[in-house]
C-alpha cells in the first residue's frame, strides 16, 4: 500500500502533540541561539529581552522581531555569513544565496543536520503535491547558488523520483529531453509552461500536451491559486498542475504545497519551524484560525548555522482551514494573498498585484495575462499606472473598447481606479523563466 504522507510521524501529528513538541524544541533553540548567535545577544540585550523569560511559544512576544534587512546588516558586518551564524564556518556544508530583488542578496548557509530537515520537509512538500518514485522530473529552476535549484533538486529525489537537473535557457533542448527521455513531470514556476507553450507550438510545431507530462509542480512566485490560470496550463498540457514549492528562502526552502484532495496550501514544516501570524500594522500575535488574516512569522525549531527567531516574512496569509485535512495532514492550511510589502495603497483599498493578476487572466484572449503596474511615487495612490498586454488577435479598432473593459473589471473586482495602457503581445519582458517583473518602481525607496 502506498504512503499517503512522506513523514506521517510530523504531517500527521495531532495538536496536542504538536504543541508539546514545539515547546520543547523552542527552548532548546533558543537556548542554543543564546549560547552562540552574537547578533542575536546583542540584538536581544538592547532590545531589554531575555530568552530565558520564554517558557513556551506563548511567549515569544517578548523577544524582538528579525528582518530582511538586520540580515544583510548582520552580513554586511562580517562577510559572508554574518555575526548571526552560530556554528564554525567549517560545520557548514552548503551554501545559496537570496535574488537580493529589493536589496543587497543574503548568503544563507546550512550544516549538514540543517540539509536533513531541509531536505525532509521539501519532500514532504513534494509528496504531498503527488511526486512519485515512478515519475521522472526534468527540474527547470536556476543552479547559480538559487535555493531552488540544488536544494530542490534534492528534495524531489528525496522522494525516490528519477530528476533530471536543466536549469533554464534553450527551450528547443528542453523539449528534445522531455520527447527522448519519456519525462513525465516537470519543475518550474508556474509562469514557466506559458512562456514554454509557445515555444513549443510555435517554433516546434507540437501541441504541449503531445509531450506526455502528467504532472507539474510548481513554486517560486504567485499564480497557481489562481483558478484560471491553473486551468489554462492544465488543458495546454494535459497534466496536474500542483503548487507544490512554497518556502521562504532565508527560511527553509520548501515547507507548504497541496495535498490531492484539496488546492490549499498545507503548512508541512512540523518539527522544523514554528509558524505564527501577526498584525502586519500592530505586530500583535494572532491567533491561527479559520478565516484570519496575517503576517507569517517564522522561528526555526531545529537549525544549526543560521537559526532565526521571529522573522517577518512579509507574506500575508489567510488561514481557510485548521484540524486535520481529509488527506490525514494536520497542519494550518491557507493561501498567500501578497506581500506586505507589495500592498498598494490606492484611496483607502489595499491593492495587491496578485489581485491584479487573477483579472488579468480571467479576461485572456482578449489579454495575454502580462501586466505591469508603473509607480512614480510610494504609496497612497488615487489611482495606479498599468500597462497590459493586449491579447496575440486584438485588431486595432478594438483597442479603446478593450482599454475600457480592463479598467472597468478592475474596478469592479479589485474596487479602485486604473489609468491602462495597453501594448503589443511580448512586449513586457520575461526572465529565462518566464516571470516578468510585476511592479516597476520609477522613484528612490
């Protein structure tokens, strides 16, 4: 009989259980962070906190968050891996680093007890989403030091799949691969396949679904929860399209994807990390359940080189369910309205470029799906600049109708005023994965 979770011991561990083990292994983090992590001391002393004032996950609150930016700090004062590493450098044993999209990159390092749990949660990620040891996973994520591409690589052979490491760039060979070696899976962001898709049908002549996947998997940036979107790639390709790869990088590299029986996202990181929410305004502590929204606040439970305690990540969740899944999991389940960061202030509504993107494709052919929102100055906004790409047969007497379609769904879906610009299809650029940027800030932060 076949597994249902790859560590039912953790995925399946009922509350109480949980609560207990994070306890425990709370306080011997941070006992260990005390005794070893230099910025944390001193962090912790001017900050008039005490890890020994922590007696359970209750408590946490009087400890001071940790940020994005205390970590390049941190990095900045001693290269490469900062004064919160609280190892020998010479325990470490692998090493990435951050895009550094909105700043100086951070080096993020693990020692080999780290890559074991690292590499046990991704697999139970990729499990969960419905990776196989039968499958074979041409894995299409960037190598150069990204955490997405070697660490991933190994958590899906983790799970007794056959990958394929491709990286990206040369589509054209991609293809040949897929067709040669009966690849039935592929790993990708989810904004890949369409970029692929064209490639395929256009420069190849072959319908995608010719090619014989039967299941995606797929992270890195939004899109998936995005019914239409998912449905496109599914009936271009003929295959499962799962959100099965979300992590946070300076974190842990995968620690939440779907389950078969439903398309939320399931917090799969038990043992690993403590999962809180916060009021992103207030930073008050929020309880986890159904239907609350929240800043997700990380602290690691059980890392060596680099262990964080309460880390913003900036990501904004909303919990959809608690208690145990009809897939036995038992973790929180819920799904990413945005970055905090990323939430735009346009008379009084909280917009957030996801929002955008699920009105973009639910109007596809008339539009490609592409978008940008163009910033001249920070937030409030009594409107917002986007430019959209119009759909590959939009005639020319169509275009003022069009324009005034999409501003129109805009405002009746997301409930704020657009100025659009429309331009010719392909004309906002893609990454070699196919992601484009989202947000173009034309002003100093």
């Amino acid at each position: 009989m076949e597994r249902k979770c790859w560590n039912p011991e953790m995925e399946t561990l009922p509350a109480g259980d949980q609560r207990r083990l994070e306890h425990d292994k709370l306080l011997k983090q941070l006992e260990y962070v005390a005794a070893n992590s230099e910025m944390y001391r001193r962090k912790w002393a001017a900050a008039g906190g005490d890890a020994r004032d922590v007696k359970g996950p209750e408590d946490l609150a009087k400890l001071p968050f940790t940020t994005k930016a205390e970590l390049r700090e941190s990095q900045e004062r001693r290269l490469p891996f900062g004064d919160f590493l609280a190892c020998a450098p010479e325990a470490v044993s692998r090493v990435h680093r951050t895009s550094g999209a909105t700043g100086r990159f951070v080096y993020t390092a693990l020692t080999r007890a780290d890559l074991e749990v690292t590499h046990d949660c991704g697999a139970r990620s990729f499990w969960s989403a419905g990776l196989r040891p039968h499958h074979r996973v041409i894995h299409c994520l960037n190598y150069q030091l990204w955490m997405g591409g070697l660490t991933d690589h190994i958590n899906l052979e983790t799970t007794g799949a056959t990958v394929f490491p491709f990286g990206v760039g040369n589509s054209r060979q991609l293809v040949r691969v897929i067709q040669e070696a009966g690849i039935n899976a592929i790993s990708s962001t989810p904004s890949y396949p369409k970029y692929l898709e064209k490639v395929v049908r256009d420069e190849l002549g072959v319908e995608p679904r010719d090619l014989g996947l039967t299941l995606g998997l797929f992270g890195g940036e939004p899109g998936l929860d995005n019914p239409v979107y998912r449905k496109r790639i599914e009936d271009a390709w003929g295959m499962k399209a799962q959100n099965a790869n979300y992590g946070v990088s300076d974190v842990l590299c995968n620690f939440a994807a779907v389950c078969e029986e439903n398309y939320q996202l399931h917090f799969l990181g038990t043992g690993a990390l403590l999962f809180q929410l916060i009021d992103p305004e207030s930073g008050e502590d929020i309880p986890i359940e159904e239907g609350v929204i929240g800043e997700m606040v990380l602290t690691h439970l059980e890392k060596e080189a680099q262990p964080l305690v309460r880390y913003r990540t900036s990501d904004l969740l909303e919990i959809l369910g608690v208690g145990p899944c009809a897939c036995g999991r038992t973790g929180p389940r819920f799904r990413v309205i945005g970055r905090a960061d990323d939430m735009l202030h346009v008379k009084g509504i909280n917009v957030f470029p996801n929002g955008v993107a699920r009105v973009m494709e639910s109007m596809v052919p008339d539009v490609t799906g592409e978008f940008q929102i163009v910033l001249s100055h920070p937030s409030p906004y009594t409107h917002l600049d986007i430019t959209v790409e119009q759909g590959e047969e939009m005639r020319p007497e169509g275009m003022e109708g069009l324009k005034t379609k999409v501003t129109a769904r805009l405002k009746e879906e997301l409930n704020f005023k657009a100025s659009v610009t429309l331009v010719p299809p392909g004309s906002i650029e893609r990454t070699q994965m196919g992601k484009a940027i989202r947000v173009i800030r034309n002003y100093s932060l």
